[in-house]
C-alpha cells in the first residue's frame, strides 16, 4: 500500500468538475465532494494513468515557480486512501 | 442565526413503483396514496433549479427508477446541467439496451441491490426471483464500463452471511460493496422485531469486514455502515435537516428527508407550486429542525450538537412520539431505555415479516 503510485488514474466513479455558482474546484463521487486547490484540481485533471514523470513535467509547467514534487505524491496517496484513485500498474 | 447553505445532494425519487417488496423499503406505507407521478417537463425543471441552488449531485432513485421510461433523458438533463448523477436500482428492469441508453446519456454511477449471497435468500426477500436478473446485470453494467456499488442491507437474516456476500462481490467483480444495516423507519419500523440482528451477529460481522478489507486491499471497496442501535451516539442524519440534503417525492412534495412524512404535522410544499430555491430557504418543514435552536436538552447544551445534529427526527418520532426530542439512540437521551428494550425483545419469527405491499395496481 505504501509504496509510490506510478500512474495514477482516478478511479471510474470519481469525477472532477468547476463548480461556477461556489467558484470551486470539485472531486466529485457518490457519497461525497472533495474541494480541491488550483495545483489539487491540476494533478487531479491529469489522473489519467499516464506516468507521473509526465504530469509532474505538465504541473511544473502550468506551476513555475512552485516545487510540488514531494506534496504531489503525498496528496496521490490520500487521493488512494480515500478509494478515489488507483496505479494503473497495477492492474 | 448563520446564514442557510445551500444544499449539495438532491434525492429525486421518481416513483414509488416497484416489481419488488422488501421488507424494509424506505417508501411511505400508504404508497397508493402518491400515485400522481411528476412528469417529465416537470423533473427537468425540478433538476434545473436543483443546480441553481447549488446542488451538485442527484441520486434518482425510487421505487424502482426504471420504470420511468424517460429516466435516460433526466439523466441526460441532469449531465447538461453538469451535475453528479448516481443511480439506485433494484436492476430487475436493467436490460443491455436501457443500461447503454443511460450510459449515453452520460450517468455516472450506478447502485444495485442484492438482499442476500443466496439467490433463495434474496429472491424470498424481494417476493420475486430476482436474484439471477441482478447478477447478469452487475455483468452488464461492468461491461458497459460502469463503476457498479452493490448495496447490500443487513439484517437478522443476513446478517450471519457476511462472509458469503463479500466474497460474491468479489466473484461479480463489482468496484464497491455497500453493507449498510437496516434503518428502522417505514417498512423497516413495522417490521424492526424481525429484522433486528443480535449484539453478536453485529460484533461478528463488523470482525468479518475488519478481516475482508485486510485481505482484499481495496477491491472491492468496502463501506460499512453500522446500525445505529447498537451504537453509543446516533448517525449525524442528514448531516442536519435542511443543510446538505433534500429530497422530492414522486409526487413533487419537497421533504427535508426521503422519510420525514412519518412525522405528523409537517407540511411538504410541492415543486408544482413553488420553486426549489424558494421551498429551501423559506418553508416552515425545512426550518422546522434547522441548525441547533429547537434542540431540546441534553442535546442543547452537547458539544456533539453540530456534528450528529441530535440525530433522527423521524427516530425520535417513532420512538418518543416527539419529533424533537434527543434520538433515544443516544445513550445520552433520557429515553434511551426504549431502545435498549427493543434490542432485548424477543425475535418474531421471520414467518411475521410484512412485505412492502401496494394497494393499487399501475
Ligand atoms: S427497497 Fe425494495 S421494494 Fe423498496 S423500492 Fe427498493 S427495490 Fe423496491
Ligand atoms: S445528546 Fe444530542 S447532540 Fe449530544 S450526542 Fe446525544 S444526540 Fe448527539
């Protein structure tokens, strides 16, 4: 369970949307809502099994100035705690 | 007082109909008297002031929502609107071609029932056979993509099957297992000295689960929800009446809680002669138990206040005769005893179980 998530994919009943009437970033699933921060709701949009090599590359881009490696694996493994994210190594 | 928040889920029940029975359905006793279903203009209006308000997930849901043919458009409707929308079905309707309509039209979960492991088990429960259609429909689902919850609710006479029903959702694959005990209002409450699992069974089963989530690391994913008599606190129902959650009945009444017309005295306002937004913020029913100024004590003064909310309004019905006394599930609630009684009762035997009846044909 610990160990780092290679290519995160949010998990099929998960999905991410603009709330415009709360202005909010949303992870939205059936028992709940998640409100995300601009650089949350940028991994999140990008949880698509791609290799994380390749959305850190795409964060670092759309974040300049930010140094977001460590949190991103950090916030990707309670994304997996919470059941809303999956490594797609994995299956 | 602070201000209201709008609400986050919307529980649109189309219809009370159903082809099953189950002993514990969450609907109205006197299900004839709902009979006059909105139509389909009217739901779209009713999902689009929904969104305006601020809801960002709708549960259709019933009865049996599949027997609304034009359930594919709301959902449709609900996507367009860019809302969350879940699906609760008993499946017995779910063909290949009505499940890829409603995958088209862009649903985004989707929730069976099961009563039991065992197909006689469940098929004796819903007074149908039942048990095969939902299987191959959990097939279905899968292989149209959907992320399928199976939704089992637990009870005496399941409840020693646990093991059984876990290791079925893993043979159907299924991406949730639901395990969520009866909750004894409606049907349920008619029929509670039936239904009502030993101390043992509970303590026994919540192990398995324990055991089960070890073992299976994720899938399928396991919420348990444990059944509030035998807890020290009542479940923070609703999150607070009239703060996150609301519901409109097949016949357009707006509730605060899909139960809450076993509450006497209330009066629902209906979406056909008043707009959501309009019935959220200013109907007496939905600032009847709003925040924390009717509570009684001790809950009053409980610093749990704002987290369970003083509990069930329509518990503290069913249980006291008064809809805002402390839900006597709390230990803390001077009525508390009457909970406890009933947990020592003696068992009615399942042969006195009362299926969901309705006294009209439609
Ligand atoms: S609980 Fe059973 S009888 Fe009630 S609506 Fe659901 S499937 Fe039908
Ligand atoms: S006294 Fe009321 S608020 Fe306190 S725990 Fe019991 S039900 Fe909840």
């Amino acid at each position: 369970m610990s160990s780092a998530i290679r290519r995160p994919v949010l998990v099929p009943h998960a999905r991410y949307r603009w709330d415009k009437l709360r202005q909010q970033h949303q992870l939205v699933f059936p028992e709940g809502i998640l409100v995300l921060n601009e650089p949350g709701a940028a991994i999140v949009q990008r949880c698509d099994g791609r290799p994380l090599a390749e959305l850190l590359v795409a964060l670092g881009e759309q974040f300049p100035d930010a140094n977001l490696g460590e949190d991103v694996q950090g916030f990707l493994e309670r994304l997996a705690r919470k059941g809303l994210l999956r490594d797609a190594t994995d299956s | 007082m602070p201000p209201i928040p709008r609400p986050l889920a919307l529980l649109a029940e189309l219809t009370y109909r159903c082809p099953l029975k189950c002993p514990y359905c969450s609907n109205p006793l006197e299900l004839a008297r709902y009979r006059h279903e909105l139509d389909t203009a009217t739901w779209q209006r009713v999902l689009a002031e929904a969104a305006a308000l601020g809801v960002i997930q709708v549960h259709f849901s019933g009865g049996e929502p599949l027997v609304r043919r034009d359930l594919a458009e709301l959902v449709q409707h609900a996507r367009q609107l860019d809302l969350y929308s879940n699906l609760s079905t008993g499946a017995t309707l779910a063909d290949p071609a009505t499940l890829e309509r409603l995958k088209e039209a862009g649903l985004d979960a989707l929730q069976i029932s099961l009563l039991d492991a065992r197909p006689d088990g469940n098929d004796w429960l819903t007074g149908a056979a039942s048990f095969d259609k939902k299987r191959v429909a959990v097939e279905n689902a899968k292989h149209l993509g959907f992320p399928v919850t199976l939704n089992v609710v637990l009870h005496r006479h399941n409840l020693d099957r646990i093991e059984e029903i876990i290791d079925l959702a893993c043979r159907w694959d299924v991406d949730r297992l639901e395990l969520a005990h009866v909750q004894y209002t409606g049907w349920a409450f008619r029929n509670r000295a039936a239904l009502l699992p030993t101390r043992e069974q509970v303590e026994r089963a919540a192990e398995a689960v324990v055991q089960a989530r070890r073992r299976l690391s994720e899938r399928p994913a396991i919420l348990h929800v444990l059944p509030d008599y035998f807890q020290q606190y009542p479940k923070a129902c609703l999150h607070g009446w009239g703060r996150v959650f609301l519901t409109v009945a097949p016949d357009g009444a707006v509730l605060p809680c899909q139960t809450a017309r076993e509450i006497p005295g209330l009066v629902f306002p209906n979406v056909r002669e008043a707009s959501l937004e309009s019935i959220w913020f200013d109907a007496p029913v939905f600032q009847r138990f709003r925040g924390t100024d009717w509570m009684p004590e001790p809950c009053r003064s409980c610093e749990r206040r704002e987290i369970d909310f003083g509990g069930c309004r329509c518990q503290a019905f069913l249980l006291t005769g008064d809809p805002a006394a402390t839900d006597p599930v709390c230990h803390l609630s001077p009525l508390h005893p009457v909970v406890e009684r009933a947990l020592v009762e003696p068992p009615r035997e399942a042969a006195a179980l009362q299926f969901r009846v309705i006294t009209h044909s439609s």
